[in-house]
C-alpha cells in the first residue's frame, strides 16, 4: 500500500491528478456508505474530491490552520483544528525561541481564521456525523505532520470506528510517526530527501477559497 517511488522527477502534474493515483490504493473503501472523506484545505481539497468520486462516498472538510513561528511563518510550531483540538510541538518552540505570549498571539489570530473558513466552507451546513464511521482524511501532502497531528486528535472526539491517514506524499520520518497514532496510513510516496510538497508536483499552484467550495458543492449533488 505504500510503494516508494525512486524517480526524482515530480510525481504528480497536480492535485486532481495526486487524488486519482492515490483513489486506485484505496479501492476497498468503494461504495461504503460507513466511509466519509475529510479534506484538509485548502491544498488537500482538489486530492479529496478526486478520492471521494472515485470511491462514490461523502465528502466534507475539516479545517485545521497551522501555527506558524512568528518570525519564520513557513515554520510550524504547532496547529488547530475544528472541535477545538491543539497540537503544538513544544521542541520546536524550544528551539526557536517563541515566548508564550508569541504563541497567544498567533493562536488566537488562527482561530480567528478558523472560525471565518468553517463559515465559508460549510456555511450553516454542519459537519457529517463520524461516530462509528471510518473516515479517510486527506491532503495534498506532510511535511512537518503538524496540521496532521491536531486533525487526528480532532477526529477522535467524533468517534469514528477507524481512521485512515491518505496523502500522495511525506518525509520517510514523518511517515514513520504518522503510522503510529493513525489505524491505517496511505502514502505514495515516502521521501528521503523533502524539501518542501511542492517539489513533487509540476503544478502546486494555491488553491482559492473559491475553488473549495465549488469542490464540496459539486461533491454533494455527485453523491448519492
């Protein structure tokens, strides 16, 4: 299930075409109507829908923001996601030097911009039910693994019966860590060297807020 591709080349044209490959290795959720995919956006929405079409099941998103270093925003120190889950990684914070008040800072400016995503994803549709439920949780790709941490502790307060981590693309530590805390982890491609998810991709252009929400909309009239 988690072949390691030795090509140095991009892996992937773009996003639509990531969720294809990565739908082929999860065939054995087709048709379930226990299964349900949750997109992390906004990358990780193009890769989910192509997955949830493949698959003929619902597809919604969980918003997850991640915690930037003040100084170094590219730097995760930690995330959050919907529900109120917090994952933050105090070595990194350690090691940088952010003071808890930097921290406060940030936090609360991304639970501001949680608040407005969930709004504008979803608008007053509210989340699908996950109790008992086996959710495939998906995005365009891991590097640091933080936005993955927190959206995992963020499932779990749902319920689900099984929890399936799908992504086309992780550092090989990551991925190791990953497998750990998740029932079951799908990555395509486990990379040694990582510099950034964007390097596995000819196209990695951002993903519009305007785009997500066609996406969802389009999912919605597609399932039955």
């Amino acid at each position: 299930m988690n072949p390691e591709w030795m090509d140095t080349e991009a892996s992937f044209s773009d996003r639509a075409d990531a969720g294809r490959a990565l739908a082929r290795h999860l065939t054995g959720y087709t048709g379930r109507s226990d299964v349900i995919v949750l997109a992390l956006p906004r990358g990780g929405v193009p890769v989910a829908y192509e997955v949830a079409e493949a698959l003929g099941v619902e597809l919604d998103v969980l918003v997850v923001r991640k915690l930037g270093v003040p100084f170094q925003p590219e730097l995760a120190m930690g995330a959050i996601a919907s529900g109120g889950a917090l994952y933050l990684d105090e070595r990194t914070v350690r090691v940088v030097g952010v003071s808890e008040a930097e921290v406060l800072d940030v936090l609360n400016e991304e639970r501001r911009e949680l608040a407005r995503r969930e709004i504008l994803y979803r608008g007053h549709r509210p989340p699908l039910k996950l109790e008992s439920r086996t959710v495939i949780v998906v995005d365009d790709g891991i590097a640091t693994g933080s936005s993955m941490h927190v959206a995992i502790s963020a499932l779990h307060a749902g319920q689900p019966s099984r929890i399936v981590v799908a992504v086309p693309v992780a550092p090989a530590s990551t991925a190791k860590e990953l497998e750990g805390i998740a029932d079951e982890f799908v990555c395509l491609r486990r990379a040694q060297q990582f510099s950034s998810v964007s390097q596995f991709y000819r196209e990695f252009g951002q993903t519009s807020d305007a785009e997500v929400r066609a996406l969802l909309e389009r999912s919605q009239r597609d399932t039955p």
